[in-house]
C-alpha cells in the first residue's frame, strides 16, 4: 500500500509542478495555507483577494517567498519561524506553484473584439 502512495505523490509531484523542480509538500502546505490563515488575505487558493495579492503560480523564488514571510514589514505581519517554519513555508510554496495557471485571455472568446 505504502508503496502505492509512494508512487501516486511522485506522478502528482512531476504533473502539478508542470515539471518545476518544487522540493515541499503541496497537500501539506495546502493545509498549512489554511491552518495559519494565509488564505484569509490571500483567498483559499492563494488567487489573491481584497486584502492580499496573489500568490498562486507566484514568479517568487522560494527563498525570497520564506524570507519575505518571516520578514515582512510591511501591510502584512510578518511570521515568525516559531510561528510558520522554513520547511512548512517550503510546503506553502509548492502548494502555491500546484495551482492552476490562469487561462490564456486570447482563449476567452467573451474577451475577443
Ligand atoms: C492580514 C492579511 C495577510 C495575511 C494573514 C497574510 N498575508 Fe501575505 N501579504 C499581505 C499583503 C497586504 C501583502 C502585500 C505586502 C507588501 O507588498 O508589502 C502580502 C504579501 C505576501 C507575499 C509577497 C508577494 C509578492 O509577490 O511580493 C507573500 C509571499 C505572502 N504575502 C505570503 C503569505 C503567507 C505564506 C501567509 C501565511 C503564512 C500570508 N502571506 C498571510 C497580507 C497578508
């Protein structure tokens, strides 16, 4: 069974991260999106809302995701490592780099002239 698991997060790790090299956990940071109330600034799938922008599919490197997260002194506190750790923050990233891409506007055809 265990083997099974193994196998089944390797295929989503390969197609969610469209081939990106992403070391987290994405259902993990998924729940600690949720759990730490990202989301409530940042809309549950990171798509950004009145309080935050988006986050999903974010051009961030990961390091500067982290070290904006602890640092932050700006609109958003920050968190501290106590708080929300490195690698939990790495998890984050992954969930954050698993959704889904906005569609292409030329796709749209509400949106052609
Ligand atoms: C109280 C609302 C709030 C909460 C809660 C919050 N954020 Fe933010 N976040 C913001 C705002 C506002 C900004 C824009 C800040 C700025 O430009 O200085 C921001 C910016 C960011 C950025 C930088 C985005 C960029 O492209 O520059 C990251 C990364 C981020 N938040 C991650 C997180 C994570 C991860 C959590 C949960 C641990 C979180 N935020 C919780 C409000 C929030």
């Amino acid at each position: 069974m265990k083997k099974y698991i193994l196998i089944a997060a390797a295929i989503a790790a390969t197609t969610l991260g469209a081939g990106a090299a992403v070391a987290g956990d994405a259902t993990k940071g998924g729940q600690t999106f949720r759990e730490k109330g990202c989301w409530q600034c940042h809309g549950f799938e990171g798509q950004g809302g009145s309080a935050g922008p988006r986050l999903a599919n974010t051009q961030l490197p990961e390091d500067a995701l982290i070290a904006f997260v602890h640092n932050s002194n700006g609109p958003m506190p920050p968190f501290s490592e106590k708080l929300v750790s490195d690698a939990q923050l790495s998890d984050v990233y992954a969930y954050l780099q698993s959704r889904q891409k906005p569609a292409d506007p030329k796709t749209i055809p509400l949106l052609q002239p």
